[in-house]
C-alpha cells in the first residue's frame, strides 16, 4: 500500500491557524502642501463669532515731489480697499462601525480617524488649487511650459521675473510641482552640479535641494503638470473650527453603532493674482 501523506492543504487544513497582523499595510496617499504654505494671519480674527473677515489694504503713495524753498506742496490721499474673507466651507467625512464589529475585530478606530482627517485635508487643498488663479491681464502670470510640459531653467527664470517685477519679496516664495515636473529638475544642470550646490546630493538622494532659484520646492501629484509659483501672502484661509472628531451612540436610533463625525469650517480667499504664477 502506498504512503498516505497528511498534507497541510488539505488533510491537517482544519487545525492550520491563520495569523491576523496587528500591523497594517499603509495605502499610499498624496503629499497635501498647499495648506501649510499659504497665509492664515487672519485666522485668529475669526475664532469667535462672526462669518466674514474683511481685509483693508492700503495702496502706497505717488511718488514723493522735490520742493523748492519757496514753493507749495499739495496734501495727497490714497483710497482704502477692502476683500472679504467669507467662513462659507464646511467639510466632513464620516463613517459608521457596529458595535459588534470594534469587539470582534482589530482596532481600527484610529485608522479610520486618521485616514477621515487626511479627506478633508486633500479637499482642503483641492479648494486652494481650484481657487488659485493668476492675473490673466498684462502682465499675464499663467504662461506655457516652452517644451511640451516639461520644466526647465528658462521657464522657472520667466516665473521668477514675473515676481521680481511685481515687487514680490524674495523671503518666503514657494514653489509645488507634479511628478514629472519633480524629476525633470534632475536634467537642470545648475540644480544637481557639484560646481553649485552648497550642501546635499540631489542625484545620490532624489530629494530636492531646500532652495531653487529662492524658491522652497514642494511636491504633490494633485498639482498635475502645473509648476505653481507663489508667495505665501497670494492666498488665505482660516479656520473657524479647526478639524474637529465627534464619535455619537445611535443606540437612541435602534441602531447598535457608533457614528464618527469629522468636520472643519473655514474659508478660502486668494488676495492677489500678481503674486502667484502658473506654468503649464
């Protein structure tokens, strides 16, 4: 009689236990810069009540005049404006889990928390890149790629000039570009030579050095093929209640869960078109 073999895939099937990790394996999620390097200054304003903040600006003065000793100066005045900024944005995500489910599965609150909050935060900077939107008139501020939708030294030099002539300060100026833009940088010699670096190894790292052409360099694939190039002051936002996580009992429904409601209720304002340029 031949040998009978007691194989794990079969015959021993019913005693081979199954391990369930405790670790989870991460999916992969979008960098969301956008939010960090704009300007929240009138945040603060509008933590308590009320659902506008109105921003003044005051324009500068002519020129100063040269006076004779013996002449007369005219008094000159400048004329106030105002932009609102309009707390009109709720954003939520919830989700729902059965009582039975949190006792007889892994922990996964926290996970979900965690993964409901990064929701709001990628729509968060879907509404900044939606809202962003250059100075269409003379000087035009959203220009072309001179290749195709590849990002080279002349076209970083033409949104840089579009700055300087505009009095942008070189303090603070950001720049977010998309995957392909991100490694065309690496054929820009002046960016990856010894010969100009200061400090780092761009072609050994893949990262970025911490400054191009003043500019602080930031990646995400929701920017697309689109370089943007900005100064934090070009847009606002503010936050009335920042991203707030309320977990309710629906047992008053008849229904054995749990509720978790995450939300944020803020508002979006670019405050100036001249300070942000697009290349695509």
């Amino acid at each position: 009689m031949a040998d009978q073999l007691m194989r794990a895939s079969t015959e021993l099937s019913a005693i081979v236990p199954e391990i369930w990790s405790q670790r989870f394996y991460d999916v992969l999620l979008q960098e969301n810069p956008f939010e960090s390097l704009i300007s929240k200054d009138w945040e603060g304003e509008i933590q308590d009540l009320g659902d506008t903040v109105r921003i003044s600006t005051f324009p500068e003065f002519d020129e100063a005049t040269e006076l004779a000793e013996d002449a007369r100066n005219d008094a000159d005045a400048v004329t106030v404006t105002q932009q609102n900024l309009v707390i009109n944005k709720r954003i939520v995500k919830d989700f729902i889990v059965t009582n039975r489910a949190q006792v007889q599965s892994l922990p996964h609150m926290d996970k979900l928390r965690d993964l409901a909050i990064f929701s709001i935060q990628k729509k968060i900077q879907s509404i900044i890149i939606a809202d962003t939107v250059p100075n269409a008139a003379a000087p035009d501020h959203s220009i072309s790629y001179d290749s195709g939708t590849t990002l080279a030294l002349a076209d970083l030099l033409e949104g840089k000039e579009l700055l300087d002539a505009q009095d942008v300060p070189m303090a603070d100026r950001h720049m977010v570009v998309g995957s392909a833009q991100l490694n065309d940088v690496f054929n820009i010699t002046g960016f990856t030579s010894s010969d100009f670096l200061v400090s780092g190894a761009p072609l050994q790292t893949g990262q970025l050095p911490e400054a191009l052409l003043g500019f602080n360099p930031n990646f995400t694939t929701a920017a697309g093929n689109v370089t943007f190039l900005f100064h934090r002051s070009y847009f606002t936002m503010a936050a009335q209640r920042g991203i707030d996580v309320q977990e309710f009992n629906l047992g008053v429904d008849g229904k054995r869960a749990a509720r978790v409601n995450v939300d944020w209720l803020g508002g979006f304002k670019q405050l100036d078109g001249l300070r942000v340029v697009t290349i695509s």
